[in-house]
C-alpha cells in the first residue's frame, strides 16, 4: 500500500494528529489493520471495531490486539448485543474523531451517546449507504458535527466501489460456491458504482447479464452499456445468479424467490443484509448447510434457493474484501481526512462536506508515481488558452 505509507509518513511529519483520539468502525482485516497502525504512528490513540457482524477477520483481530496492541473489538460472527457492545467499547475512548463505514457509531453518538457529541470534532464515513444515511439525518436537521464523505471523493468511489466491488464480489461468490459464471445468466440489481463493476466484472468472465434498476437514467446508461435491462420479477425467472449492490432493502422478496430458477443463487454485496429478505425466507423454507456460508432453501413449489454469507456482504464473509491497492486509495482518503478535521477544527459546520479536490490530485499523483506512470502537464501557452474566452480559432 505504498500511496498510504507515503500519506502516512507526511501526516506524521505534519503532527496534526498527536493526541488525537480516534473510533474506527471498519471492517476488521488486513488492509483496515494498516490504516489503524498508520493513525496510530502519527501520533493517535486508535479503537478499532466491526462495522459489520461478519466481516471480520479473527487472525487480523487476534494480531492488532495482541502483536500491536491496539484496542481492537471484533469477532466474525457477533450477534446483535455483542456488535453493539463493542461500538460502545470504541467510543468509550472518548474520540475527537469517528471513522466510519455504513455510519452506525456516527448515529450512535447522535441517540444513545450523546454524552460524546461535544467532544467530537468531526467524522469520516467510507461507503454509500453511510453517506445515504448521513444525507438524511442532515436534512432533518439531526447531524450535529461536520462529516467527510469519503465515499463521495473521486479517488474512492471510481475505483474502490467499481474495481474493488467489481472483483471482491466475484471473489466472494467463487470462493463461496466453486461455481462457473460464464455461459450463466446473472442479474444485477442496481447500476450505481458497485452496480456498474459488478455487471462489468461478471460479463467478462462470459455470464449473460442483466441489470435491474428503479432511476430511468441509469437503466438507459446499462442498455447503452450493452447490458439487458429489466425488473427483478422477470429476470429471476431465468438467473444462475443474483447479485444485490442497490443500498436499498427487500431488492429480492420472498415472491421474487418464488419466481426463480431452480439452483438460483443469490448473493448480496451492499452494506446492510437487507436487500435480500432474508427473514422472510427463513419464514418460509428451512436451510440445509451445503457448506460454510452457503444455505440451500427448498421452496414449496421445490425449487431450491442458495443463500450465500447469510445474505451479508459477500465479498468480506466469503472473501477478503476489497484488494490491497484500492484499499490503498480509499484509506489513504480516510488518513488525510481526519487530519483535515483535525486542521479545519471550528471551520466546517455541521452536516455533510466532501474532501477537496487537491486532495483527490495528491493522490491520483502519488498512486502514479508508484505505479511509474508519467503524464503530460500543460504548456504555459496551454493554460492561457484553457483560461481565455476570447479566441476560439
């Protein structure tokens, strides 16, 4: 990750961070663990927990707290209780910063311990749904400190929810099942960023895909991208595999279920395990463990349903999350914000603020620069054309 050690080294250099305290709710593995050794060397007192019952990664868990002895609350396979307790574990540090995915310590600090709120300077929220979720609570007038929306920086979601989602899910689904794509049928619902990598990422393993959506826009930008475009009743009547990525809940609902193929598989990789209605299957069929993180489901009518990582985020339950040089950028993003909250204390008000475009360039020319790529600049003659109106020829 040689864009975060280079971002990590200035920020420690600058010692913007020294003293700082700082919650983290990530998904606990590898890359995650980097990012919260990086923050604690420049200077932080770092807690670390899930953002996700499932996604941890015991072994990265294990090593944090006891190898680097960072106060680390994660376990795959926490329950509800347990998720919250160790939230609650995190912010009992006291943080002046909150580093967030899907933004649940965020609204924690907002309803159940608001005790914290005048301590806190500001927080960082990695994902969509986060920003969703944040969006809201600013229009209601709720969110009473500024956050950074990570999510919504260039060097994040073109790369980290495109590519990174793009191949993680794949991963997650193939290491899951042992199953071919090409020559399937696979329905993609959604066509946002995590939408787009998916559907992409799957034809070029040969699957025939189909994308679902409910913006008008975006169906027109997946038809134009070559790609089928229907609703979720139709198109799970003929799909190997259905693939969730929307941020929205009950994407797949029981009568959907009732529709699709037999041996249908169905997997979900956006935040929350909502989009599949997971509850009302279990309502309705009992699962048989096919093997670890994959349930058969026999419907009534005898066809059978896969459900895979409990419906969670496949590509962290099944797989290991993102690869190493997105989660480069995306927590490169995440060092530098909270060193811009901690400089910018006072100045951005509350609700919801995007990172500055410098930021995005100093990042885009450190991932360059690893990667030795060089590229043009502008002539001096170039620039003045660029900022002059007067001659067009």
């Amino acid at each position: 990750m040689p864009v975060l050690s280079s971002v990590a080294s200035a920020i420690k250099e600058r010692g913007k961070l020294k003293g700082a305290r700082i919650a983290m709710a990530l998904h606990v593995e590898a890359k995650t663990a980097c990012l919260a050794i990086a923050l604690r060397e420049a200077g932080a007192e770092v807690r670390l927990a899930s953002c996700n019952p499932m996604s941890t990664d015991d072994s990265v868990a294990l090593a944090l707290n006891e190898k680097y002895g960072l106060e680390t609350y994660a376990r795959k396979g926490e329950e509800r209780e347990e998720y919250y307790n160790n939230l609650n574990s995190v912010l009992d540090v006291k943080p002046g910063i909150l580093v967030d995915d899907g933004a649940d310590i965020i609204t924690l600090v907002h309803s159940k311990r608001r005790e914290l709120l005048s301590g806190v300077i500001g927080a960082n929220e990695e994902t969509t749904t986060g920003v969703v979720r944040l969006r809201a609570m600013e229009k209601d007038g709720k969110l009473l400190f500024p956050v950074i929306a990570v999510n919504d920086s260039y060097m994040k979601y073109l790369f980290d929810n495109r590519y990174g989602t793009g191949q993680s899910t794949l991963d997650g689904i193939m290491n899951a099942t042992n199953l071919l794509f090409a020559g399937k049928r696979t329905v993609v619902a959604g066509y946002g960023w995590c939408g787009r990598g998916i559907a992409n990422r799957v034809r070029g393993m040969g699957s025939l895909v189909t994308v679902t959506e409910i913006d008008p826009v975006k169906a027109v930008e997946a038809n134009m991208d070559g790609f089928d475009v229907s609703t979720m009743e139709s198109a799970i009547e003929n799909a190997d595999f259905v693939i969730t990525a929307t941020g929205c809940r009950d994407v797949v609902t029981y009568q959907h279920m009732l529709k699709a193929k037999d041996g249908c598989v169905l997997a979900n990789s956006g935040h929350f395990n909502l989009e599949i209605d997971v509850e009302e299957l279990r309502k309705n069929a009992r699962a048989v463990q096919v093997r670890e993180y994959v349930e058969e489901y026999r419907l009534d009518n005898g066809r059978r349903i896969y459900l895979l990582a409990d419906g969670r985020l496949v590509n962290l339950v099944s797989g290991q999350g993102h690869p190493a040089e997105i989660m480069d950028l995306s927590f490169s993003l995440q060092a530098r914000g909270a060193e811009y909250l901690v400089v910018n204390r006072g100045k951005l008000g509350r609700g919801v603020h995007v990172m500055p475009r410098e930021v995005d360039v100093e990042l885009a020319e450190l991932k360059l620069r690893s990667l030795g790529v060089n590229i043009d600049s502008l002539t001096e003659k170039q620039k003045e054309y660029l900022s002059s109106w007067s001659e067009g020829t």
